[in-house]
C-alpha cells in the first residue's frame, strides 16, 4: 500500500474543516472556504498547491498566524498566500479576494533569502491557531476582521475546535520540537497557554506579524527580516 503523503493529510484535515459546523453569538459569524459557493474551486486550488510542495512524506515545522482574513484565507483556503502568487502556481483565478499586499510581499521576501518557495514549503506548514475565518457586522453594517481572542466569550465558545484542530494539524506529519508564533502579543500568550497544558510543542517562538511590521515599523524591515530568517534557521546552526 502506497505511503501516506504529506498532501494527503493536508487536504484530509481541509476536509475535516469542511463538516465543522460553528454557531457563535450576536454578530459574529464564522467565514468557511470549505462551505462557501467557491468551494469546489476551492478544493481545486488547495489539491494543485498542496500537490506541488508537499507530495512527499517529510515532517515539517508549523507556523501559526492567529486566524484568517475574512478576504484572505477565509478565502481561497491557502495561508497567506495572495490572489496573483496562486494564479501563478496554479492557473486558477480567484475571485472575491483581497490580501493586505505588503504583509504578504514581507512574506515572500522570507521565503526567497530562505531559498526560494521550495525550500521553503520543504520544511515549513503554515495554518492558524484558529484555521477558520472570524468576522463581526459593526455599527455601520460592514463586515470587519475578528481574531479568536477578540474577547473571553468567543475565546472560550472557540476553545475545544482550536485545541482539536492543533492536535490535527500536529498529526499532519509536524515536527513539535518547535513551533513559530506570528503574533507576538495575544496568540503567542494563547498558544503558550494552551501549550503549556497539553505539551503540543518543546518549544513556541514568536515572530512580529508582518502586517505590525508594516504598517508601524516599515523602516526596520529588513531588521524582523534578519529577524524572521534567524529564527527559521536557527537549527542548522
């Protein structure tokens, strides 16, 4: 019997994403790419990509951003990943999508003085803490952004899907010696905490996410840069 890739598992786990049901309160709503009227698009998207970096049986390392953009990954069902990069890797238009550009150009500056995508993807599995988007209707009736940690409530309603999803992301085929935080406020306190009872990982390190880099600290790219790539990097030293 063939071997178990790492793809494989991969779109397994984006299958277990497509049956979880979530019911929040007031106005907050849950955005599932796996439910959505794209979502055989979707699965194409996801089963190219995920076939192109990750047919293979090698352990990676994860990182974990806290949740999805409702127009991100929310979206097209690839972490961080923008509308014109995935067009490029896969021949797929998307539509309906929106990144915020400089995080994601920060992004792939990481991932070319890496070594390329390639190399990247080789030993790096990026998802979220909470792997499904979160948004709430405001005062105004627009849609806006929520992270998994916006308050106690929905943190606690969320608690039992992020810890099932952790163990199923680690099942994947993750090396736990380390995990890579993005977000070194909230998430990192989250998944510290969380991390410190049920032993997921040896060791969490954190990263600035790129949006903060960005948009307050722009002048100091290239220092999370070096940042960014000394953390990954860290354990062929």
């Amino acid at each position: 019997m063939k071997k178990k890739q790492f793809v494989d598992n991969v779109l397994e786990f984006n299958d277990w994403l497509s049956n979880v049901s979530l019911e929040l309160f007031d106005n907050y709503t849950i955005r599932n790419p796996y439910q959505s009227k794209s979502q055989e698009k979707i699965k194409e998207i996801t089963k190219s990509f995920y076939k192109k970096y990750y047919n293979d049986s090698k352990k990676r390392y994860l990182i974990l951003g806290s949740s999805p953009a409702r127009r991100g990954t929310a979206v097209t069902g690839i972490p961080f990943e923008d509308a014109s990069h995935l067009y490029q890797e896969t021949g797929i238009v998307i539509d309906d999508f929106y990144i915020n550009k400089p995080s994601s150009d920060f992004l792939y500056d990481v991932m070319k003085s890496y070594g390329g995508c390639e190399k990247f993807y080789q030993d790096f599995y990026l998802n979220f803490v909470c792997p499904l988007g979160i948004v709430n209707l405001n005062s105004k009736g627009n849609e806006v952004n929520v992270n998994y940690y916006e308050n106690k409530k929905l943190e606690n309603l969320l608690y039992d899907f992020i810890f099932e999803s952790l163990k199923k992301q680690i099942s994947i085929g993750i090396d736990t010696s380390v995990c890579y935080c993005i977000g070194s406020g909230e998430n990192f306190k989250f998944l510290t905490k969380i991390n410190e009872q049920y032993h997921f990982f040896d060791q969490i390190i954190s990263l600035e996410h790129p949006r903060f880099i960005m948009q307050y600290h722009k002048k100091d790219r290239d220092k999370y840069l070096e940042k960014y790539l000394d953390a990954l990097l860290w354990r062929n030293l």
